[in-house]
C-alpha cells in the first residue's frame, strides 16, 4: 500500500471499527444494529405470510428492502421524507440495491410464499450508509429466517450464502477502502461493491466523481473490496454466534 | 393504592424503569434517547439560525417538533411513512404537542430568530411513545441551549422551566401510572399529561375510549400524572448533569 | 362569576346564541347546520352498508367524520385543502376527535356491519369550529339513525346517550366560557371539553397557550363547560324534537 | 314549444326558481348564495393586493375561482377531495371555466394590481352547479369591487359588464332549458352557455353524451340559453341592488 | 373568404399540410404519428381485457384516453408533469375530452368487456394538439380495433363511425382554419369543433380570449370546421387504407 | 467470440443497428433520436440562464437530465408516471445516471451559470434504454453547446469529451454485447458501462440478475463495452458532423 494520509489516519487497507448488536429492535423477527466508525444503521427484518402480486401463486418468496435516514443522522438536519410526502430518487435507489443484493443470496423457492421485509435506518451517518445496510440487513435476515426455521415454518434453509458490501474509492489519488464521510465528499471515484462469501460479485456500482478513472485503478478498488468483505463475513458470523 | 394486577407486574402508581442517554445522535446540537420500559425515543436538538415565515422580522425564535416511528418499531410492521407519501394524522397530531409543550418552557424572545427543531424518532414502542417523546425531548433541547449558550450565541436562558409529559389511564377499573402497550390496548380511559417543574399544567388529553369517565377519576388520574412527572424530572436533571 | 369585559359583551358563562337547522342538505340520511354565534358548520350524515377493512367480519358498525372548512369561512382566505393536496394535521386532529366523540355514544355492535361518515364543513368560522361540529353532527347522526329506523334496517337503537362539546378558557384572567375568535387568539388558557348527557366525560382536551395553568382552574373550566353543554343538550333534544 | 314531460313538470324552457342571497360568508369582501331548484353555491370573493407571478409588474389585475363540492352534496357521498390528496379533472374544468367566464366582463388593467379570488363550494347539487356557480361568482365579485370602491381602493370601475350561465340540452328529443339532475343524467347532449348582458358570447361547451347532434339543434339550444340568461341578468341584479 | 395575413401565409380557410404514419408504436395493438405543420402527436391504442370497475359486469367495453406532452415539445421547456408529481387542469380537461370524443363513434356492447387506451403524447407543439391528438387517436383505435377483429376476438365492428377535430378562431377579425401557435396565442376567440363523418357534432368548446363574440361569427368558425375536418376524414380513410 | 444463439441472430460481439437523427425535437437548442434497434429514445437539449440553488453565484453551470417513457413504448402498456404522481425508483435512478454521465465530460466552469437539461423520452423500448439515453443525450448536449457558441454565449467551449453507454450481460453462459428486451429478461449478469472517448470509466453498475459473477467474466464484459462504445463514438461523430 502507497502512503497515503486518510483524515481518520487509516491505513489505505483499513476498515473502520465494525460492530453488530443483534436484536436491538424488540418486536423484529430478526434485527441488527451496525457500526461502521461513525455509521449506524439499524436493520429489522419483518416476516409476512403473503407475497407481492406479481409472485402470487407462484410458490416463491419475496425478499425486498426499505431504507431511511433519521433527519439528523448527518451533520446538517435533513428534510424528513414523511414530511416531504416522497422519498428521495437517492432512497430509492438504495433501497432497490439491498433488496437485490440480499436476494442473490437466497432460495426463494425454499423460503416459500412469504416476504421479509428489511427496514434498514441510519441512526447516524459518516460514509459508506448503504455498504452498511447491505452488510447489516444480511444479519437481520439470516436471524428471520433462524426463528422461521425453529418455528418450523420453512423445512430447508434459504438462505444460501453471506452477502456483505464495502465502498472503496480513490482518495488523494491513492485507492482507499471503506471510504468515512470526509473522504467520500473528496473522492475523486467512488465504488460500491457487494460481494458474496464464496467471492462471487453480486453487484458493483462504480462512479467517477470528478474525473474518470482507468481499468487498472479499478482492479485495485475491487482487491481491497475482497480484503474488507472478508472481514464483514467474519464479523456477521460472530454475530450470529453470539445471537 | 389498589390492589391490581398489571401486566407488568408494576404497583398502580409506579413508572417503569426511566433511562436518559445523551449524546446518541452525533451530530445534534443535543440529543437525548429515552427508554420508558421497552419504548425507546432518540429525539435529538437541530439549530438552525432562522425562523419561519410567519415570524420573520418578530425578534422571535421558534421551537418545533417532528415525530416518526421506525417501520418495525411495533409488533407487527407498520407502512413506512416515507414510502406511503404522507404522514398519518396520529403522527402530525404527536408532533404538534410535542411543538407546543416544549414551547411552554422556553421565553422565544430571549432565543432569538432561531430555529430548534425535536426530531423525536421512535426506536422500540410499548405504549406512551408521545409522552417519552416530549420528556426526552426536553432533554435534547436543554443540551441545544447549552452548546448555544457556550458559544456565545445567545446572551439570556431561554429555558424558563422543565417540562415532561406521562400517561395515566384506568385499567381493570383501577387508574393506574405511565401505562404501557397493554395497558393502553385495554384501558377504558386514557390521559397524557404535559406537567411543568413547578406544577403548571401544559396540556391535557383525556380520552374515554369505550365508556365514559367522572369527574373524581380524572382527579386521581392527575395525582398519578404529578407523582410521575415528579420522578421524570428528577431522570431528566440527572441526565444533563451527567452529560 | 367575577366581572369580566368580554368582546361579545356575554357574560363568563354565556353560551353563544345557539341555533340547529335540521334537513340543510338534501340528499343526507341526516344533516344539521349548527349556528353558535358568527361560526356555522353544515353535519351531514351519509350511511354506507360495509365497514372499513380492520372491521370486516366482526359484527360491528362504525362511526367517522371528516372535517373541512371552507377558504373563505375565516377572516383571510385559507388555502383550498383539496387543492394544495393534503389535510393540514390541524384537520386531521380535528376529524380524528370528532370521530372518537360521537362513537362514545353508540353501541356498534347494535348499529351492525354499516359506516356514518359526519361530514363537518365550517360556513362561517368565529371560534370554536371543532365543538360547534361535535355538537352537530350528534344531531345529525341521530337523525340518520332515525331514517335507519323508519326503515327497519337496524332493530336496536344503537344511540346510547348524547354528547356535545364546548370550549372554555382563561381571558383576561377570567374563567369564561364557549370562547369566540376574539377570545380564543388571545386566551391564556383553552380547553374542549366533550361531555355527555349523564355527566361522563369523553374527551379533555385542555392547552396552555402562553402560560400554565392550575388544577383549580381546570376544575373551574369543567364547571362552565358542564353548564354550557346542558345548554347544548336541550337544544340538541329540540332540534329533533322539531324535525 | 313542443309537448315534452320534463321529470320537473316545467316547460320546456323554463328554468328552475331562482334565488341569490348576498352576504352569507361575513367575512368575503363579496358573497353570494345562489339557488337554483335543488342546487345550491355559495360563492364568496376574497380580494388580495397582489398578482400571480405571471402577472407581477404588468399593471393588471387577476380575477381566478375554485371550485369544491361538499361530500354529500350529492345524492351518494363523494370522496373528499382534501382526504383523497387532490382535485379531479372535473374540478380542475370548472373553476379554470368560472375564472375564464369573470375575466370576459372585467377591465383588468382598471383593477390594477390586485387578485379577487372566487370560491364557489356546492353545497347541494341537482345538477347544473357550474353554471350557478358563474352566475352567482359573478354577483360575490361585483359586491367584492363596490366594497373596493367605496373604500377608494380603485378609481375606475373595472367591471365592464355582466356574465351568467346557463345548461340546456336535449331531453327525450326535445331541446329544454336548465337541466336539472335527472334531466342532465338522461339528456342526449348537455351544452353549457356563457353569455354576457350584452348579447355576446363568452363560452360555450356542448356535448352530445350518447349520440351526436345537428347544426339546428344546437341553434335552439343557443335560444334557450339566450332567454335563461335574460331571467338571470334580473335575478343578479336584483341581488345586487337588495344588497 | 376575406383578405387576411396569417403568420404562415395560409388562405383563412386551408388546414396545415397533413400526415398520418401508421405504426410508430412498435407494440399498440394501434398507433398513428400525426403531424399538422408543426405539430406532432404520437397516438397509440392499448388493448386491455376488462373494464373499469363502474362497468363490471355491464357487458360494454370502455374507450379512454390519456394525454401528455413532452417538456421540450414547446418553445421553452415546460415541467415534466411526472416529476411535479400531478397531471394539470389542462391535461385532464385534454384527456377527458380526447376519451369522450372518440366514444361518441363506438358501440361499447359490441365492443365487449373491453378497455381501449389511446395514449396521445406531443412530441412537438404548434398549437391545435388537442384537436390533432383527438383525430389521430380515431386512427390508432381503428387499428386495434382491426387488430381484435383479426383475431377474431371480436364478432361485430364497435366502430360505427369518424370522428375528427380542428381549431378555429378569429385572427386579426377573421375567422380563420385551423390555429398554429402563432395565431392561437393571439386569437380574440377560439373554437375546438368535434365532428363526425357523417356531420354530426360530437363536442363544442368555443372561448372568446379577450372579448366576446357573436353568433354569426360562431356559425362561420363552424362551416370552416366542417371543411377543415372534411379533410380530416379522407386523410384518416387514405392512412388505414395504406397499414 | 463462442459459438451463441442470440434471439437476434447477432454475434456476441455485435452492437444493433445505430441511428442518430438530430433535429427531431424542433424548438429544443439541441436533439438527438437515438435508434439502437428496437430502443428509440428521443433527448432534447433545453438551455436557461439559472442555476439550481445550491449552485447560485459559484461561477459554474449545471447539467442534469430527466427521464421518462412512453406509457406503450413497452410490450404491454405502463402506468403513466403523470398519472400516478410520482416517478419510479428505476426512473429517477435513471435521471440520476444520466446526468453524472453527461457532467464526467463537461467543464462546468467553461459553461458558466447556466443549465442544460437533457429530456429523454422513450418512444419504443427494447432494452438498453438508459445506455441509449446517454449515449443520444450526448448529441443533444453537443448541438446545444454548438448552438450557444454560435451565439457568443459562451466563450471556451465546455465540452471536455465524448461519453457514451451500452449494456453488456451474460446470456446462455456467454457475454455479449448491447443486450435486447428479449436477452436482458433472461441474462444471468447484467453490466452498464459508461465511458468517454479516451477511455476512461465514469460508470460502471453490474447486476448479477439471479447468480453472481465472475472477476474474469466482468472483464471480458468490460471489453465487449470498449468495442461497443467506439463504434457508438463514431455514430455520434457523424451524427454531428451532418447536422
């Protein structure tokens, strides 16, 4: 790794300080407050016995995803959408990311005609919020799915791998992972990769902020991203130890 | 007192265990989560060095209130606020009293043409989330002051007084202290308080809901409000000593 | 009751002139246009054979009411609702009290699988709107029930008593009663107080709006507003008397 | 007149009773209740000291309406426009047809900078109400402008003459005047005239509902009409001077 | 016909140079681009298998029709209506029209439990697009209807006629053929005339911009609508007989 | 390139036909219909001498895009987002994509306090919609640049590069090039890729639709993209050379 200087003093290899408290929501099926240095994002997961219409009748379930940020997670207040009377085309747009991601790594047909829903909300936001939910929500799930499975709901277990997502980018001119608040609004490129834990890409969205950036620049963002989701699955199992 | 069973287990005029932590949203210049038993409020201070229209130019400040609830803060899932496009006349109902008592304490003059806005965010509900909500609320707001205050901004406390809220009800014939969601699904009447530090009344809500009540049961229901109003100051001077 | 120069002229505990017209709108099951002084609201009752969702299949009928008020019932012209596109949460707040009001006197299960919906429009707004509406739509409703009645379609009465409201409030620091706009802008004190025929109470509504207020005072307000709603009661009796 | 059995029992071009009480909203600037047969508008005039953005700096004034209809205004409850979060089509027409037909008789450079704002609210309907709503629009703002007048606001009258409607249309093959409810659900074609006082043609909308209509129809139709508004123009100006 | 200078150079009573292209619409079941001088329309006929709600079970279909124009059709970009989040009054005063237009000449019971949309979009404005749209859309709905017959879906033919429509207005004092936008925004009346092949008339919507006129002058704009749309008629004919 | 039956008979390695008209859109500063087969997508440029807010007195011009389709430019018939009052998730990602992709090669600086907005319509979809947009959007922003400089308006030109977009995917096991309607809805991976004329990246979004993917594999699709782009490169060179 080159020298480089991260405002947080990070190495340009370094994740920020990851925790996950599980069952911080009381009533959720399954829930998992995570911490990325100064992001928190609460996941729940909600099971209903039902599917959206479009999957009616066909003898799968339905994993989807709500995302929201409390107005004053960021340093300046933000509108509260609710209020607004819509969401933002930014909220959407994450939203429909984890729903996909967490669905790359579930047997739907296993899982039966049933939703889980995964309300992921920023209770503080430094960077890297939608990584975070993703990373999050998969432990939100795979603990729905354990109290589903003890209930004997579902007979064989959906879920089929761990899912977990890093945002990585380029900063001072020098790749980073995990990019915080202060090197995000400085990146020069800016990359989202969700990754599965057998190492399969589930999704990547990459963006150029102010300049572009070449192929090779690219493959290096994409080694630190295998480098931190290695460590995210490490900690979503400990925290499914735990649980 | 008399003898009842409440689901908790609490004697009729006892309030559940009573937790102030200051400091949870990073980046408000005051923030308070309160827990209430199993409800939990994160409500947190935004400054903003302007008012509303309708008091531009008045050498008045402004204090207001917003109020959400997480989608799965509740047993079963609520719709999300955000995604539905409009907030539910419960919601803007909670947030206007929570304006309004909060304003009961604080000389507008000796603010300034300043913006507080209360984001009272409910995390976990079991009954009495809009009386948490005005209590916690206080809390962050006093904490928004002193940062104010110790920067210089403004010259003279507008604090003029403390302010906490709490819901009493007659339950099983028998009224009874802070209810909870039990309590509240069956009680035959329903009150919130909003009590100041030195005995004023702010607001009065008292709902009937399948019978009607007398006269005398109000009186008790507002002894109960004043016993723990009390022990609720007490929480909330505590909490910003410590802060 | 102490010497008071009250706008109007009235005495503390003058209720306004009061005046219920039956049969304003035509295509009603039952309506009143109720006159307190210079406010005037048109209660309209519509029945509709089917319950909303959360009651199907539970025996019960139920009792709603919407609230509107027209642009150029106040001294300035509001906005248009319908047009900006949304219930203020004022509205809402009002609608949802009428509601709980009126289903405080009625057996739902003997009213069976059928929806009265109040429609409460101001006319003429001079204070006092959501109480004049309480009181009107009462008539209204007992009207509807009435045309229910004639027609066979319910066997039971399901109107068990009567109910009115009314606002008192602190002016000039005097206890008056069924405060008018004048009034009500400047009062230190407003409380809406919703009572039956028998003596219960229904719904309190009590707000100080520039100061607190004490428990003597509350008791006293309680008195006025028990007087005035005798008023209410035997006007309510003659209106249906005479329709 | 041909032999016709007009559901009413009127001749064939007869119009409904009709009646137009001022001074209804107490506080417009100008209001007008206005009956005809079973429909009933209340149209009231707000008057504004200044102009849309479109207009500002131009020296013109705005004449504008809208248009609502109370829930049970009809013979079945309609949806609240408020509660429903915005206004129909059908609406949107109606008052983008009133405030066209109030433009046609005022001289808007006489108004000078200045909005009247016409709201017309059916209170009960028996079909024909757009047309009660332009005639008696048109009474609410000549009131509006003598209020002007005599408080010297503006020096030169700017209304420069006088505007009413009219519905006819072929009922049971036979052209009739004023369309009631039960006419107007029936008719073969339904056309709406907007005349002036001198003879001049203002708007007209004609519509065949089932089939199509002939040239010469349409000229009786426009005879009809002529002699409507005719009775109208008395009717207004009676109002005006009783006022 | 009187000498008259209009911006295009056009006698008073020429139509716009006329094209109707068939097919544009890759997947309608119908569709026709129509262009009048500079004025572009893209019809397309959707075909859906049920009704809408308020004729379930009836046993007659339904023909709608929606309208929009895209933002930069117009000399200065417009608001896309989507991203406002409402349709205008205007809009739907459009679309309302185009739907009953075109039902005028079909047999809704041959036609069966049927919905037909016509989605009539201005890819470029230069006035008249509603009367175009309207013209255009009787194509599009011939060739769904075409189509159904084909396919045998349907037995007897739901078209029983042609229906078209054209702009005329008084320009400079004249009455003249079909407004571009140069004559419309200047026009001192307007007519939009909705006439059938066999010269019945579907729909009058005349308005008089800045004065009123006569009838006399309204007879002249209706003989030159039926030239205009006499043309109309072979341009539609010669488009189908070409698919 | 493997052996692979592609739905369209292409090779792997093959765009569609490409077309670009400019001009279409008649009173935009610049427009472009772009075919890519099936997939035709109009972009208007609209030029105005303001900036958003958060850009006010920064010496810098803005360029954004909006998004919308033809309610049937699909198989079978879309909601209209007008209608329905608010725009999708997908399209508001979509604008958003746009935008960032035109703004990588543009010189805000250069372009001064002005905004160009780039309107694409989809008239008939066959997959690779958003691709489509970017790369005609490209046009429309260039002739609308070229206008602007023929009239002084601008100095330097602003334009820094080239940047067009194509989709890649694996279908049947194979990467191929330009994914259409009917190879997307069964791809196994899914890529946009958005590059400038001197190769850079400033947007990649890869979507494993129902597995994941391989590094390799996204490599090989990142190569099948610079092939594509360079011939799109070269349509948008002609294409601006014949205008």
């Amino acid at each position: 790794m080159p020298e480089i200087k991260r405002p947080s003093g990070r190495m340009a290899d370094a994740l920020r300080q990851v925790e996950i408290v599980t069952g911080f929501s009381r009533h959720a099926e399954g829930s998992a407050l995570i911490r990325m240095g100064g992001t928190e994002v609460l996941c729940a997961a909600s099971v209903e016995g039902r599917v959206p219409g479009f999957l009616r009748g066909a003898g799968q379930g339905w994993v989807t995803a709500e995302y929201g940020m409390l107005p004053r997670a960021t340093h300046t207040r933000g509108d509260r959408e609710a209020a607004r009377g819509k969401q933002s085309g930014r909220t959407q747009e994450i939203q429909r990311l984890i729903g996909r991601s967490l669905r790359a790594v579930v047997d739907r047909t296993a899982l039966g005609e049933m939703t889980i829903t995964l309300d992921c909300d920023v209770l503080n936001a430094d960077g890297g919020t939608r990584c975070a939910a993703i990373t999050g929500a998969w432990v939100a799930l795979a603990l729905a799915i354990r109290t589903l499975r003890k209930a004997n709901v579902i007979a064989t277990d959906p879920l089929i791998g761990q899912v977990a997502a890093v945002s990585c980018g380029v900063f001072g001119g020098v790749p980073v992972l995990d990019l915080d608040y202060a090197e995000d609004s400085n990146a020069e490129a800016d990359a989202n990769f969700v990754l599965t834990g057998t190492g399969g890409i589930v999704e990547i969205q990459a963006t150029a902020e102010r300049a572009t950036f070449e192929e090779a620049t690219f493959g290096t963002l994409l080694g630190l991203a295998r480098k931190g989701t290695a460590e995210l699955f490490t900690a979503q199992r400990a925290a499914l130890d735990a649980a």
